[in-house]
C-alpha cells in the first residue's frame, strides 16, 4: 500500500507505473459487521451510536471482474446512508447484499459477513477488468454511486428506472470508505484538476441527487425566476440545492436551524433565509396531528421574503416533520420533489392543498450516468462548489458519522483514506486560486 500511495504522490508518475504496481491480498476498510445487527435494539434512532457499530479492520482485496475497477481510494466522505447502515435502520444492509449476492456468480462476491460502506470517492484507477475501455491506470477520477446491470429495457431510457439499481456502498459492498473501492467502470468520472483529494470526493452523492432532484428534467426542472424552498439548506444536501437555484437563475428561500447556518446560507449568496427554530416553528401539536395555522404562519414568512410570491419548487428531504407545510406552502399548479426523509418516511399531508390546486409530488433518488456527469462537470468547471467542513482520517469514520447522525456537522465532512494529509492532489493551481474562498466557505464552521 505505500508503494501505491507513493507512486500517487509522485510528480512524475506515468501511466505505466500505477498499472506495474502489485495490488495487496487486502487492505482497511470501515465496515459493519453482520454479527453486530441486534446490538442497539431497544435504543431510540437518536441513541444509536455509528461509533460503536463502526471498525476498521482488513478485508480481502477483490478481483475486477467484467465492466469493474479497481480504485487507489485517496479520499471519501460520509453521507447519510453511512448513517442509516451503521445503525442497521431503516433495515440492516445485510439484507441487500444477499440479493444481490443471488443475482450472478459475480455478485456473489459481495454477500459478506461484513460491509465495505461509502458511497463518495476521489482516488486513482490501479486496475481494471475485461471490456473496459474509457479507463485506464493512472486515471484520476471520482466515483458517483449508481450501480446497475441494465439487462433490462426498462432502464434503458433513465438508467434509474433499472430493475436492479442499487447504491454501491450501500445496496453493495466494497464502498468507499476504504483505501481501495471496487466499482463499475460507468460510475467513474474525471476529478476536477482544481480541488485536493478531499474537497473532490464529497460532493459526488449529494451533487448529483441535488442536481436531478431540481434541475434535471427528471425532477423539478427548475427554471430561471423560480422560487425553491430548500429545508437544510447549509448541509450536505440542502448547501449544493442553493447552489444550483442560484447559478440557474432561481430565488432560493433557506430553511435553516441556526443563526451559524444562516450565515454559510448568506455567504453561498442567497438573500432570503428562515431560521425556523428563531421563528419557533412546531408543525406538530403531538406525534398524530399537525398545526395548519402553523403552515399559513410559514407561508406568511415566506410572502414576505418573496414580495409577495409563492414557492415553485419545494426541496423536501426532511420528510414527515416537513411534509405537510411543504405541500400547503407550494403555489398553485407548483412542485413537491422528495427524497431521503430523514426525519421520517410516513409523510402526511392535506390532499386538498395538493389536488385542488393542481401540484404534483415528484419522487427522486440519486441520479442516472448523465445527470451524475453533468453536476460533476459543473463541479469541474467552477461553477460549483464543495461544501466541506472538516475532515476525518478512516480510522475515525465512526466519529464522522456519529457528527453526521447528530446533526454537529455544515455541509460535507470527508475522510482521508490513502492520502496522508490534506491538500494534496491539486494540479490546476490557477482555477484554485479563481475559486479558493468559495471552496472553504465551509471550512471556517468545521468543528
């Protein structure tokens, strides 16, 4: 392994010598263990702590069959379903694996007693298998985190749409919160030559889920003039939502929890910002019965910050806590896109403010190949931004997720996986240099 990382490091390495390197019998991933599931039964959501569930710990290095890549893993970041998988809710992803392990003899591989987690990574190509050809040792890349095996029409269209879609490092094994990730070669793309290893690596999932969810036709189609309302709006999926109302001509409206985010909001550049726990805002009288007098309370805040408007888009994540104000705050004929449901997956809502009204719910997950591409080539060109706060060396991802699940974290929090420190892999200095307060305005809330 310090052969690898040393060849990375290296100024001058070619192509030639990545694909020479021996890739080691095993390496370190963080992972969580079958033999683990019951161990926080009893314990509230809150109470289960990634820290615990999270380790370590060497794993065999497996082969690149067909379509597949190894990947020198430099740098990862931890997402949302690393915190769903660390305390085995909604379900434990031991239960995906032995799926897709009864898929193929290839799949197999991945129905293990343990489970290589993450779902972002910046790294390099060191090997690839038969019938790849767009990529080569020695690429730099980052990885979205669709897999799909399209041997049906039905995604052939939207490759969302595949019957066996799945999210790697989540619905598979050998993620990316290791020092070596395998993937498919379709979920490579070229790492923008402007950021290090880390900042590269954290915006892949929530980029390109924020991109389809609102930009993409798949989702909202956001248009230039709309209003969205965008609930976490400084965190990892929210910070990248405002970022695209802005650079597409939109009117972001920010839900935010915090004075301190309110101000990462306002340094993004959006003007118009709701702090709701300032504002006091209880959308449920008890755990069944939801306040409407509290929705038209929110409504009115948002008229005021709008001149008057309603919303057009509402970006929904949080789910049940949300749902209702977002379906009555959305304007006639406007758009409800959801995903994650972080707060909760039974959502409730008054149908009359959405049938008689004429709105429409969209459901959206990740991102197809495309629309992955398209955020990330945004990315690379500067119009996007990361939004990384702090970072983690691997062998503290269980404090990573343990901050990510306790809502301490703004924006991303990424993990150092081979790369030994921060900073490193920049090779377009000058574009860094355009771009270097934007690119750490993340930074000064790490904590």
């Amino acid at each position: 392994m310090k052969e690898i990382v040393s060849a990375i490091l290296s100024d001058d390495v070619a192509a030639g010598d990545i694909a020479a390197l021996s890739i080691p019998e095993s390496y370190r991933g963080s992972v969580v263990r079958k033999e683990d599931v019951g161990m926080f039964e009893g314990l509230a959501t809150a109470d289960k702590d990634p820290r615990k569930s999270l380790h370590v710990q060497d794993v065999p290095t497996p082969e690149p069959g067909p379509g597949e890549a190894l990947v020198a893993v430099m740098a990862s970041s931890v997402n949302y379903n690393t915190v769903w998988s660390s305390i085995f809710e909604p379900l434990p992803t031991f239960g995906f694996l032995e799926r897709y392990g009864r898929l193929s003899e290839l799949t197999k591989r991945h129905d293990l007693p343990y489970h290589v987690l993450g779902s972002d990574l910046a790294g390099v190509v060191l090997r690839t298998g038969p019938g790849v050809n767009r990529w080569k040792a020695g690429d730099r890349v980052v990885a979205h985190c669709l897999s799909v095996e399209l041997e049906s029409a039905d995604g052939h269209d939207d490759t969302m749409l595949d019957p066996e879609q799945r999210i790697w490092g989540f619905e598979t094994n050998f993620g990316g919160l290791a020092e070596i990730a395998l993937v498919k070669s379709n979920q490579l793309m070229p790492k923008p030559a402007h950021l290090s290893w880390e900042e590269a690596a954290s915006p892949g999932l929530v980029n390109s889920t924020a991109y389809r969810q609102l930009v993409s036709r798949n989702g909202a189609g956001m248009k230039q003039g709309d209003n969205v309302l965008i609930w976490g709006a400084s965190g990892g999926l929210g910070s990248y939502a405002t970022q695209f109302a802005l650079a597409g001509g939109a009117t972001p409206i920010c839900v935010v929890s915090s004075p301190e985010k309110a101000e990462i909001c306002r340094k993004i550049g959006a003007d118009a910002v709701i702090d709701r726990n300032a504002e006091g805002y209880r959308f449920w009288k008890d755990e069944q019965t939801q306040d409407p007098r509290e929705w038209k309370r929110f409504g009115s805040k948002i008229r005021e910050l709008t001149g008057g408007e309603d919303i057009d888009i509402v970006f929904e994540h949080p789910g049940r806590e949300t749902f209702g104000a977002s379906v009555y705050v959305t304007r006639k004929g406007g758009t409800i896109t959801t995903c994650a449901s972080t707060s909760g997956y039974m959502h409730q809502y008054d149908n009359r403010y959405l049938w008689m009204s004429l709105k429409r719910i969209i459901g959206s997950h990740f991102a197809n190949y495309r629309e992955a591409w398209e955020a990330n080539r945004l990315v690379a060109k500067g119009k996007i931004h990361p939004t990384l706060s702090k970072t983690y060396s691997l062998e503290e991802t269980g404090q990573a997720a343990y901050d990510v699940h306790r809502n301490l974290h703004q924006g991303k929090v990424g993990v150092l996986c081979l790369s030994p420190e921060e900073g490193l892999g920049v090779r377009d200095h000058d574009m860094r240099a355009e771009h270097l307060d934007a690119i750490n305005r993340f930074r000064a809330t790490g904590r």
